[in-house]
C-alpha cells in the first residue's frame, strides 16, 4: 500500500456558515473558562508566594544523624549523601543497578500518521481542504492506534502489550532518616543502566523464549513471537592484567520490523541530596503553611535553604506565566470562534472575508489581552496593589500599540486592494 495518502473534502458555504453560527457556543464557554483558569492561576500563584515566604522565615537547620527530637513537625532543612544497601532489580527482564530508582522505558517499532492540509476558499464562499496523509515507521513510548488511521490496510499495529515501570529502594536512608517515595521522587542524576556480559544470561533466563531477544547499545530488543530469534554475542571477558572493564554487550544492526520492542533502563544513584519538609519521626512529611499551601523540596546537592526557597519561588513564577500565556490564547481562540460566521458571511468574495477575518482577530487578541490583564490584576489588587497596577498598566499599552498596529495595517490593505 503507498504510504502517503491524499483525500479531498469540500464543504458549501451554506454549511460553513451553520458550523461558525454552533461555534458561538464553544467561544463563550472558552472565553469563560479561561477567564476562570487565569483567575485560579493567580490564586495559586500568591498562595504558592506567600507559603513559601513563610517557609523560608521558619525553616531550621538540623541534623541527619542522629535526628532531633526537638525539630519534630517543624519545616527543616537537611543535607547529606543518600545511602541503599540492597540493588534495585526489574524482575520480568532480569536488569539489575545500584540506585534509588530504577526506570524500564518501552518503545515499540510501529506504524505513526501525520498530515497536513491545505484549505482554498473558493468563489461562492465553499471551501476545498486537500489533505495529505503520511506513513512512517518508527520508535513510540505510546501504541498508535492503527484502527484510526485514514489509510489502515497495510499500516496495522500491533498491542502495545508491554508496560514501564519504576522501581523505587525501599531501603534508602539520609541518615537516620527513611526515604520514601515522596523525596525519592524529587531526586535527579538519572543514567543509562549498561548491560554487561554479566547481566547478559539473567535477561535471557527472565525473558525466555516467549519472544526473540537481541542486546544492543544498552538496549533489550524483542522481536514479534514466532520470529528468528537473533544471537547476540558478548563482549569478551578482559584478563586480569586489563585495566579496563567489560564492554557492554553488542550486537550487529538490524532494520527492526514492526511490533517490535525496545527496552530502556536508567537508574538514578544514590548521591548527595538536599531536603526541605516537616520532619515527622524517621521520615519526611510536605509542610502546610497557614494558608494551607503545601510544601516538600529536594535538590541534588548541597544546597542551603534560601536558595531552594529561591527556587522553588523561580519555578512557580515559570508555572504561572505558561498557565497565562495559556489561558490568553485559548481566550483568543474564542474570541475568534464568536466572530467566525462574520469571516464566513464574507467569504462570498473570499478577498473580503480574509480582510474581516484579519480585523476580527485584531479585535479578539485586544480583548484577550485586555481582559486578561483585568483579570490577573484584579487578582493581584487585592494582595500587592503595585504589582496589579503595573499589570493593567502593560496590558493596556500591549493592546493599544497591537491594536494602532493592526488598524493601520488594515486600512493600508484595503487601499491596496481597491
């Protein structure tokens, strides 16, 4: 079967025009819901500020060993090396590393459509959308669902069958503090786990014969039941007198075959880690502030409290912007879904309808911005006057300047036209 498939769709302006007019609906609630996803945002933004000031004036340094029975339930800070006494292990594939955590990413070899179109509005105000349909084959940590695709005879995928998992030491202590899963978590430095000779016949033994399996670049491949099964032969064992290690098991490059699986394992070590939360007993607990705002911070590292603060006050302010930057756009994309049947009225001579369709989206991002930014002030005002001020006062310059930008941009197409 070829794979690139184009399709060819026409819609009449008459059905244009009943589409725009049901859209209304859809912009309203959009317009609606982003004005309250900005307003929420900002709420939890100023909780998230004002949790973490109040953290940072409470926090108290305190030692990993031997714990403070004093410093029970307040917010500390600690410092230290992570320690695990027993590897970390991926029974069903026989993978073994010494670590905090232990990561299996699956990948299966499969059938992936992309498209692209191409929408010409033709004289009368219908529209002809030519749309082009791709096949390729590739590597995805998600099943493609084949049943879906326009073109599915000769692209079909097989059940993505195989799962990741996270193994996490259960033994893991800062101190005489327990690790749970909650710091764990939070910890980095994750690395590719190498697959030595040594590990070689314990993947082989948990694996079977169920399924092909070849080694390769500290990958576990496994082809579809019933294939060639491929040898893979290790990397030979050094003398004595070597002073280097084992190379990782090896295997010669074969074009992968649809269905296939592809096996990753990295493995975060134990290292140096820095924590603030309440201690609670042996073990770490997140910290509520007064206002209820939660918090529970792990850096890799030595690193002093003010700075973690300093940090976690960085990535909530990153947070925030992309949650506005968000909530602005989908406030346009309403906006231009309530003045749509306008566009699609003018489409009658489509040079006409293009000039409406660029005046009404001038006029959406205006009102984006512009109730936008009350919005986000309005939510400011009520706790940092300033900063509310200073937002009104942006967003209003922003969309005066688009907006003498936009109507003389306009105005210099329409003269060009007549």
């Amino acid at each position: 079967m070829p794979d690139q498939v184009t399709k060819t769709t026409s819609e009449s302006w008459f059905s244009r025009v009943g589409s725009a007019f049901g859209g209304i609906v859809f912009g309203i609630v959009l317009v609606l819901g982003s004005i309250g996803a900005l307003s929420w945002n900002e709420g939890r933004a100023i909780k998230t500020i004002r949790g973490l000031e109040e953290g940072a004036r409470l926090v108290v340094e305190a030692p990993v060993s031997p714990i403070d029975a004093a410093n029970d339930q307040k917010l500390i800070h600690v410092s230290g090396p992570v320690v695990v006494t027993a590897p970390l292990t991926d029974d069903a594939y026989g993978v073994t590393a010494s670590g905090v955590r232990l990561v299996r990413t699956v990948e299966m070899y499969q059938w992936q459509e992309t498209s692209e179109s191409e929408t010409r509005t033709k004289l009368g105000g219908g529209e002809e959308t030519v749309t082009t349909y791709t096949y390729s084959k590739t590597w995805s940590g998600s099943g493609n669902d084949s049943g879906a695709f326009q073109e599915q005879a000769g692209h079909e995928n097989p059940p993505f069958d195989i799962e990741g998992t996270t193994i996490t030491a259960q033994d893991a202590t800062l101190g005489d503090f327990r690790l749970a899963d909650n710091v764990i978590d939070g910890i980095g430095g994750a690395r590719s786990v190498p697959i030595t000779p040594a590990q070689r016949e314990a993947i082989l033994a948990a694996v079977g014969d169920a399924r092909p399996i070849r080694i390769s670049q500290n990958r576990i491949y496994l082809g579809q039941p019933g294939a060639e099964t491929v040898a893979v032969t290790p990397a030979p064992t050094p003398t004595a007198d070597e002073a280097t290690p084992a190379a990782p098991v090896t295997a010669t490059t074969l074009t992968p075959q649809v269905g296939d699986v592809r096996l990753t394992f990295e493995v975060t070590p134990a290292a140096v880690i820095s924590v603030v939360a309440r201690q609670s007993g042996d073990g770490f607990l997140p910290y509520r502030a007064t206002n209820g705002e939660a918090m529970l911070l792990v850096d890799d590292g030595n690193v002093p409290a003010a700075d973690m603060f300093a940090g976690a006050q960085a990535t909530n302010q990153v947070i925030t912007w992309l949650i506005r930057f968000a909530g602005i756009v989908a406030m346009m994309t309403g906006f231009s879904m309530l003045f749509a049947p306008l566009g699609v009225m003018g489409d009658v001579l489509p040079l006409f309808g293009t000039i409406i369709r660029m005046g009404t989206g001038l006029v959406g991002f205006v009102l984006a911005m512009v109730i936008g930014s009350i919005t986000i002030a309005l939510s400011w005002l009520a706790f940092r006057p300033f900063v509310g001020v200073v937002i009104l006062v942006v967003g209003a310059v922003i969309a005066y300047l688009v907006f003498r930008f936009g109507h003389r941009k306009a105005r210099a197409q329409e003269v060009a036209s007549t």
